[in-house]
C-alpha cells in the first residue's frame, strides 16, 4: 500500500500538478481500506506474507489478517518463531482445555492444522450481578506452518462450523511475496 501511496504522488508531481492536490490525492488513498479482489493475493499487513483472500475481505487493521464486513470470514496471523509454540495437534490439544470437542486434524506439507468446537461464553447481567453464561458454540481453526524460516500461525473462530472451510483454504494459501 505505502509503494502505491508513493508511486500515486509521484505521478501527481510528474503531471504537474501542485502539492497541496498530491496530498490529497495521497491521503484520501491511504485512509480507504483494501478490499480485496477475487482470487487475489494480498498482502498480510505487518508480515511479509500474502494470502488469497475472497472478495470483500478487509484487513483487520490492528493485527494482520483479515475478515469480511459480518465476521462470517475473519483470521488472525502470527509469526511464531523458529520453533513453533505447539510442536504438534496433540500438544495443542493437551494445552487447549477448553475446546469442548475436536472435530478435524489434517497434516499438511508444511505444518498441520485442528478444528474444534468451543463454548460462546456471554457476560449477562443476573440480580445485578455480571455473570459468565453460555450461549451456544463457537468453532475454531489453529493452523500452524512453516514459511521460509519461520513458523506462523492462522487462527479463526467463528459462528458456524461450515464457514471453517473458506478459512482453512485461505490459510493454506499464505505465501512468501515473488519478489
């Protein structure tokens, strides 16, 4: 986005016009967010990464990932290290005691990744009190891969066990940039 930003002014000062239009033509470019184009790669703000994101995903502009207008799609990546802090699904799973079932483990080239489901907790008022109340389920996606020298991690939850899919598809889509 910055390399736009800039080829942007450049092009504005080039054709002649004054500084005060360059910025902003600038500005107004850098405050819209990108929303991306069908079966392009994005950038994965904050990281050297992209991914494959569906049309209308957003970045989440506080963390890297993106997610979509009615959070029916939304995912969260790190960069985890050299070494990645749950060396496999079963160290994962003995350190996750509050997933109420595991749904899905598949092993991937580069790394792995777990579905399961968790309680969607609430804070509700009772008597004038706030308490912790269970609402329902909530299903999650952790993957972890290594890219390059590192390992990262995609993690998700969302309200319905069938958007999982769009998830782990983009997930396995993140990539180093072609330089």
């Amino acid at each position: 986005m910055r390399h736009r930003t800039a080829l942007l002014a450049f092009v504005v000062v080039a054709c002649g016009k004054d500084a005060k239009s360059t910025e902003q033509a600038v500005g107004s470019e850098a405050a819209k967010p990108t929303t991306a184009a069908r079966g392009a790669h994005q950038p994965v703000e904050g990281l050297d990464l992209e991914a494959e994101v569906p049309p209308g995903a957003t970045p989440n502009g506080t963390v890297p990932g993106f997610q979509n207008a009615d959070k029916t799609f939304k995912f969260v990546m790190r960069e985890v290290g050299s070494t990645p802090d749950y060396a496999d699904p079963a160290a994962l799973r003995a350190a996750t005691p509050s997933a109420k079932a595991w749904l899905d483990e598949q092993t991937l080239a580069d790394g792995w990744y777990v579905t399961h489901t968790l309680e969607k907790v609430e804070m509700v008022e009772e008597e004038g009190t706030l308490k912790k109340k269970v609402v329902g389920d909530e299903y999650s996606m952790m993957m972890r891969r290594k890219i390059g020298d590192s390992w990262y991690t995609c993690t998700s939850i969302l309200p319905r066990k069938e958007l999982l899919d769009a998830v782990i598809k983009v997930c396995k889509s993140v990539r180093k940039p072609a330089r």
